[in-house]
C-alpha cells in the first residue's frame, strides 16, 4: 500500500478518529487528514514521522518498507506489552485510614493497555482476600462514581482508603475484603466529608521473599 493508505488504514484499525489524528500529529482540524489519506498531499520527511510516531510504527513501515526482521514468535510466547509511567500520588491504607499524602515525584511502570490515571502504594491487609496486600500497587482510575460493590480509592477527610463501596439509600458502606475488619458506615452530614478518588483497575503484586 502507498504511505497514505497506510495512514487511513492504520487510523481506523487502532480506532483513531480523523479529529484525534489531526491533533496528535499538529494539524488544525481533520480537513487535512481527509486529503492526506486520500493521496491529495506530499508528505515531507518531518510529517511522516510525525504520523509514524502517532500511529505506532516505524517510518520505514509506514511508507510501506519493512524494517523488521521476517520471523513470527512461537504461539506459546506472548510479546511484551508496552508500559508507560504513571504518578503515584502516595499510599492508601488497606486498613484504617491514613494520611493521603501526594508524591507526584514517583512514578510506576504500568502496561500500556492499563487505562489508569494514578497509582497508589497499599499499606495494611484489610483488602487480602481480594488478592490485595501490603506493598502492592494499584492502579486507580479517576471516576466520582463507582457501581454498588467495586473497589475504590475513597478520600474520607484528609485520609484515604481502598475499600469495596456499597450504597445503602442514603448510606455509604466501605467493606474491607478481611473478616478482621469492620464496616465503615457514613451518612448524614458525615457523607460531606466522602469522596470517590477512583475505581481500582488491576494491581501489582510485590512478591516478598520469607526466609
């Protein structure tokens, strides 16, 4: 194919709009990726690295010239994800409920198909039979609403918690995943002082070593 049906081909398989594209690689609006991808315009050597880092491939590829070595992997060998770094904005507490201190100097490596905004470090084992222990790291989207049930970053005043959320009329309940721990209930004028941080996505163990 020639570099501009390349362009709309690729485009369309990861689910880029014309608008989106435009942005990514510095145009105005989708007016200009409509006669790109119709061959009406020269690309310079600039923009097809421009759209080649937009679209994930290499120029070489782009332009229809492949750079990469002709072999396949094994159907047991999975490839490596791509990862990209995300803040962590401190510790949560997997038990009472700690300061939430932001430390938006450190960051975590987290797949890119992760759609998460933050990271959170956990502290304490309220969460263990959900998988969830100290020193884990969670992966936390920013959401002001949850579904009853899902686990969630809660600000509760200057604290903060990662619990299970459940509505009960006009009371919240946040549930430890331990029998050890009790529910912690809010409603009234104490609801002012509740907030939903995020939903938990997925999580990263710490693997510790017992000798």
């Amino acid at each position: 194919m020639e570099t501009h049906e390349n362009i709309k081909y690729l485009r369309e398989s990861q689910g880029l709009s014309q608008e989106a594209l435009a942005e990514k690689v510095g145009y105005k609006d989708r007016s200009s990726i409509a006669k790109i991808e119709s061959g009406g315009v020269d690309l310079s050597q600039s923009k097809i690295a421009a759209f080649a880092k937009a679209l994930n491939v290499t120029p070489a590829q782009l332009m229809g010239i492949s750079d990469e070595p002709s072999y396949s992997l094994p159907s047991n060998i999975l490839p490596m994800p791509k990862f990209v770094k995300k803040p962590r904005l401190g510790t949560i507490a997997c038990g009472r409920p700690i300061l939430a201190v932001e430390e938006a100097e450190e960051f975590d490596t987290v797949p890119e198909d992760i759609p998460c905004d933050f990271t959170l470090r956990c502290k304490g084992d309220s969460m263990i039979n959900a998988r969830i222990y100290d020193g884990d790291i969670v992966y936390i989207r920013k959401q002001k609403e949850i579904e009853n049930g899902e686990i969630a970053a809660v600000r509760i005043g200057d604290e903060a918690t990662l619990k299970k959320v459940y509505y009960n009329g006009q009371r919240i309940i946040l549930r430890a995943c331990n029998p050890l721990f009790p529910d912690m209930e809010y409603e009234g004028e104490a609801l002012n002082d509740i907030t939903i941080l995020g939903k938990a996505i997925a999580f990263t163990s710490v693997i510790k070593h017992i000798f």
